[in-house]
C-alpha cells in the first residue's frame, strides 16, 4: 500500500475506543397487519449503532455495516440500522454509556473497554494464555458464558451477544528483539485489556492510545512497541516501515471476541421475530469476522516477510512462561477484589480445562500429524 493509501486507512482509525449515538425509536405504518405470532409487521423502526471502530473500518467496521444491512434485509425493511464509526456522535469510549442511556439502541466494541465499568467485561473478550476463538464460541454458546455475560450487563439494562471475532492474534511489533522478560522492562507498549495490566507486571508501561495514533507514537517513539490485531490490518497500518521485528504468538488475545450490545427496553420494544432477526445477525456477523481474518492473515504475513523483510520472530518459551505466570497474578488479583470476576472467571478456567483437554486428543495430535 503507498503512502497515501495508508495514510488514508489510518486517518479513519479514530479510536480504538468508542463512539456514540443519538438514537430513537420512530415511526409507524398507519396499517398494522399482525402475523401468526401476534406481532405488529407493519410497524417500522430506525435505530442506531455506535461502534468503538473507525467507519467503515477494514473487517471490524465492516462487519457492523453488514450486520445492519443483514437486519434490514431480513426484516424486509421493518428495522432499519445507522451505523456511526468511532467520533462521529460522540467522544471515544462512550459506546456503553450511550447505549446505556437509550440514545443509541446498539453498541458495537469489545467488552474489555468497558473494565472501568464493570472488571468481569473483560473477560468476555480476551485473557491472556486463554481460549482460541472455537474455543471461546463453545463457552459462551454451549457453556454457559453468555448467560454469565447477560448478568454482568444487565445492571447496565444491556444485553450482550457474540458478534466477531479476531482470531489469535500477533504478539506485536518491536524495535528491539525481545530475548529475556528483562527486555520488557521499561517497555512502552501500546496494548489494552489484561494483556497491559500483565506487561506493567513485568514492569513495561501499557499505554492505550487510538488506532489513528500508533503509526505515529511508534514512529516518533512515544511507544516501543505495539499490538494490534493480526497480518492483514497490521499490513494495512504500515507497522512494517517503522518496526523491525513481528512476534509471535498473541499470547494476549488468543481469540478476542467482539461483541453487539442492545438497550434492553429498546430490544423488548420489538415484536419477537425482530428480536430473533438481530440475534440471527449478531450470530452471522460472528462467524463472517473470523473467516475473513483467517483467510487474509496468511497471505498478509508472507508478504511482510517476503516482500518487505519483516523479521519474524517468536517469544522464548522463557519469556512466554513469565508472562503466564504474571498473567495468573492479575487474574488472581482483580477475582480478589470482585465477586462477579470470580464467578465469571471459574466458570471460564472450568471450561478451558476442560476443553483443552478434548483439543489433546482432537486438534492437537491431528496437527501433530500433519507436521510431522
């Protein structure tokens, strides 16, 4: 991508924070008809969507433009959805808040924005040396996470559903090779979530700054390193011309859910059929996130190596079994000090035992074979 082109994608990267909206229940069809379930068809509703991505943003952005024009479609018009990207109703990181309020029906983002809100939300996005994304569907779909999820939200009259996912991601870009957990002392790295809170452990500084910003920080050196998502956004941002070495594995985010929040007077407003259809949608735009990244990340990585010489480089198993000892410190101390934490994380660990233990002997051993 030239310069230009880049310069255009990052411009409309706002904040990898949020955005609001103003939002309100309008309209209706003089005529009412009423189908077999009892339920208004004729009524018409336009809503609004606020997202914590920039508009139109590659995948992300995309994905929640979709996920409206999918509603729209299936409601044969009945619900109409606008989409806002990051700043352009309201300031970064108040998509729960305007969702809350009722002035936007539907958030778009990743709970572990909301940590300030309520410290169990994080847990429904990524956690470090957690579950990959397959992994991560089973406990919230078939495993009683969602239902964990739905309780953590609704004090906030929220209610929470899977609507993408990242995939694992990368471990970030560095200037500087990373050989002991030494090197990471004094680190100023872009990074959000319990990945950040695991690299002040190991006495870095996790910094959170907008997606637009980190060309910039990094270049500049307001940051030593940075995260992101994976190859094909990272490819996109132009990480490469001003970063040497790319690491691997996103010990992080192995499998970052992205979600869609709905204004619970809002949702039970709409006759039942509407409420299936936005489920439907979510769930959709749940699967479509993942295939796109799994099908673009790998093409992207080799051109990063192949075409512009990125140094590929993974963590030292050393390195990597100190972060997860770090990472078990953090969760330790936020279920210390919150109850719903606690709760939500047993059932999480319960889960990833158990799961891991399945992939042993499924997954696991067929990679195995294909490797050897």
């Amino acid at each position: 991508m030239n310069k230009i082109g880049r310069r255009e994608f990052v411009k409309h990267a706002g904040a990898t924070a949020a955005v609001g909206a103003g939002a309100v229940l309008t309209g209706c069809q003089p005529k009412q008809q009423t189908s077999a379930l009892g339920v208004v068809t004729k009524k018409q509703y336009e809503w609004k969507m606020v997202t914590t991505w920039p508009p139109h943003f590659k995948v992300m952005g995309e994905g929640a433009d979709m996920l409206a024009e999918w509603v729209e479609r299936m409601s044969e018009g009945r619900l109409k959805i606008t989409v806002y990207g990051a700043n352009e109703l309201v300031p970064a990181l108040s998509v729960f808040d305007a969702v809350r309020q009722g002035s936007a029906e539907i958030g778009h983002g990743a709970a572990y924005y909301w940590a300030g809100k309520a410290k169990a939300t994080q847990f429904f996005a990524a956690v470090p040396f957690g579950m990959n994304a397959q992994q991560m569907n089973a406990w919230i779909y078939a495993g009683g996470g969602l239902e964990l999820w739905q309780e953590v939200y609704a004090p906030f009259d929220l209610m929470p559903m899977p609507a993408g996912n990242t995939g694992v991601q990368m471990g970030g870009w560095f200037n500087r090779e990373i050989n002991s957990v030494d090197d990471l002392k004094g680190l100023k790295m872009r990074i959000p979530g319990l990945g950040g809170k695991v690299i002040k452990k190991a006495g870095g500084a996790a910094i959170l700054s907008a997606g637009g910003e980190i060309y910039m920080n990094l270049e500049r050196g307001v940051i030593d390193a940075t995260e992101w998502v994976g190859p094909y956004h990272d490819y996109l941002m132009g990480f490469h011309k001003i970063a040497k070495y790319y690491y691997y594995p996103g010990w992080h985010e192995p499998g970052t859910v992205l979600e869609m929040f709905v204004n619970k007077k809002a949702f039970e407003s709409l006759p039942a059929d509407l409420q299936e259809i936005l489920k439907t949608a979510a769930f959709r735009s749940n699967v479509g996130m993942l295939s796109t990244f799994e099908s673009k990340n790998n093409s992207y990585l080799q051109k990063l190596i192949n075409e512009h010489h990125v140094q590929l480089r993974r963590f030292p198993d050393a390195v990597l079994a100190k972060l997860r000892e770090y990472s078990g410190e953090v969760i330790e101390e936020i279920c210390e000090d919150d109850a719903m934490s606690r709760k939500v994380y047993k059932s999480f660990h319960k889960f990833q035992q158990q799961v891991s233990r399945w992939a042993d002997v499924s997954e696991k051993s067929y990679y195995g074979v294909l490797l050897s």
